[in-house]
C-alpha cells in the first residue's frame, strides 16, 4: 500500500512560473527514493511541499490515502533537514539537544539517541565545540544526524552533502546509509550530484527545470533514457545526424578500422583514462560542435602506438546499437 504520494503536484513561484510542473512519485512506508536534479530543478520546493512548510498550487499529496493538507505538521511526524536551523555559538551538543527539547523530550532519551547515533557518526568529538566553528563536512555531518536522530515516518534530507569533496561525500554516505538501517521510516533524499544518486541507488525521481524527466530505477533509465536529458546523466555519446540524434553508448563506438567503414563522427582525440579494465579513449567533436565522445577498449589497447594527441579520426557504431531520439522533441523514436 502506498504511504505517501503525490498526484499532478504544482508549485508557482511568486512571480508566476512553475517550480513544480505536474509532479508524480508514490512511497511505501518504509521505501526510500532520490530526487536529482541541478540548481532551480525544483528539488527544495518538493520537499518543502511534502513537509508543509508551503502549499501547492495544484494537484494532490495523500498521506495513508488522506489529502496531507488535512493532517497536523505533528502528526504527520516528519524530520527534515535545515542547516540554518543551527545556533552559531552554540554547541553542537545545546543544538541536538535543543531540537529534542522542543519536541517534549526528556534528557535521557536525548541521551540514547545521542550515543545510538555516535555510534555510526562517530560525532562525540564535536559535541563541545561550537557549531559555527565547525568545518563544511562537519556541519553536514551534525545536520544530517540532527535529522535522523529522531523516530519519524519519514526522513527528508534537503541536499545534505552540497560542496562537499567526492571523498567526503562516499564516506559520509555509507554512515547514513548504515544508520538508516535501523530505522523504520521511509526516506526523500535530494542532491544536485548524479554521483550521489548513483551511489544510493534508490528509486530515483529525476526533475528538471519542474518537469519530471524520469522516475523509476536508474538502471531501468540507463537502459532506456526516456529524453536527452537522461542519456547525458549517464554520460553517453550523443552523435547529431540530419535529421535525428543518435544516443552510443561508450562500449559501442568504436575506431573506423578501415576506410570502407561508415563514419558517424569524427573525433580529435585528446587523451585516456582508465576505468577498472577499460580504456576510456576521449574525442572532442572535430566538425565544429563542442562535444565530447568517449570510446572504451580494453585495457591493453595501446593508444600511444595508434594515436597521437590531436589527431582527427572517424568514429563508427552499429547502428543496432544506438537509440536514436527526435531533435524537436528530444524523445525516443
């Protein structure tokens, strides 16, 4: 049975345009999903709706099959996360403490919560330096625990690990993942970083611009990209013919090995990577687009013995292989 849904949900912004535009998603109770999308995709406004900090302009949340609006802020017992929700000069143990407080907690059971969450976390060092002294992974560290400490119904991270480094970010996504665990409530994790949604890999809302581009498992999208948009998250090649683009996957384009070979492309090859067993062997559009093509090869491909940098070559696929999208639409064809 679905927790939590929603139907053809709106949200205007103040000046007229949308920030949300017609947006579905369904939760069990104990489910968790992802929301990716850049700057302004309307990742903040959705959660802000789902937590009644604002209205929608149109549609309908159900909560249990019950419109959300209908239901008290306490007792819907949701926990989101809010960075500015932090006294500067306060401690990071007077802040924790204080959310508790707020809700009618005594300090024991702040106190088990506390250590609970230490032991994941591992936070304790922190607890008597003031917030504002905190560095970046800090803050979002203690944010994010701030949020999960609780037993709510459901866990709204807004974008918690925003600037944080690749390194920190895996590190601290494990202890959420971990602490997550033992909790029984279901989960809307937002980020701006396709990095993150892949290493969560939860159901997976993909927003862009207020419009919904995808929704489903991201291997069900990589399969498949319903739009452009899509097959660029996953980093494939996107070849522009007369009248249609075709979408090649890296392990699909090859060299033109031969001169008989259709060209599709031509590339100036600008260097490789390696990526575990692979060659990644990278080319920037050579007739005057700028785009980027990537190749992969085994490992033992020897690049430097076939090409040099800036060397302009032709690209071919099979074109059984490609998905190819209209340039209007930019859908499937």
């Amino acid at each position: 049975m679905e927790y939590l849904s929603s139907k053809n949900i709106e949200k205007k912004y103040l000046y007229g345009g949308n920030a949300l535009n017609r947006v579905n998603f369904s939760l069990k109770k104990n489910e968790k999903m992802t929301v990716f999308g850049v700057e302004s995709a309307g990742k903040t406004s959705l959660l802000k709706v789902v937590a009644g900090l604002t209205d929608i302009s149109g549609g309908e949340i159900l909560l249990n099959g019950t419109n959300i609006s209908e239901i008290s802020l306490k007792d819907r017992n949701f926990s989101m996360t809010f960075s500015d929700a932090f006294k500067s000069r306060r401690s990071v143990y007077e802040n924790l403490f204080f959310s508790f407080k707020l809700r009618g907690a005594d300090k024991k059971a702040f106190e088990s919560k506390l250590k609970e969450a230490d032991g994941v976390f591992d936070i304790s060092h922190l607890f008597f330096k003031t917030y504002g002294d905190l560095t970046e992974t800090q803050k979002a560290t203690v944010t994010a625990v701030r949020c999960l400490m609780r037993e709510a119904n459901l866990y709204l991270l807004d974008n918690p690990l925003k600037g944080l480094s690749k390194e920190d970010k895996t590190a601290l996504l494990l202890k959420i993942l971990t602490y997550l665990r033992n909790k029984s409530g279901a989960v809307i994790y937002s980020t701006d970083d396709f990095f993150e949604a892949c290493y969560l890999n939860f159901k997976t809302l993909v927003l862009n611009y207020g419009y919904t581009s995808a929704y489903g498992s991201l291997s069900e999208m990589e399969r498949l990209p319903e739009d452009l948009y899509i097959c660029k998250l996953f980093d494939m090649n996107i070849i522009e013919e007369e009248a249609r683009f075709a979408v090649v996957k890296k392990k699909d384009l090859r060299i033109a090995e031969t001169e008989y070979a259709k060209p599709t492309a031509r590339g100036k090859f600008i260097g490789a990577s390696k990526a575990g067993d692979k060659n990644i062997l990278h080319f920037l559009n050579a007739d005057g687009e700028y785009s980027y093509f990537d190749a992969e090869y085994p490992a033992d491909f020897e690049t430097e013995f076939l090409l040099e940098n800036q060397d302009v070559i032709n690209l071919t696929f099979d074109e059984n292989k490609a998905l190819y999208y209209d340039k209007k639409t930019q859908k499937p064809i």
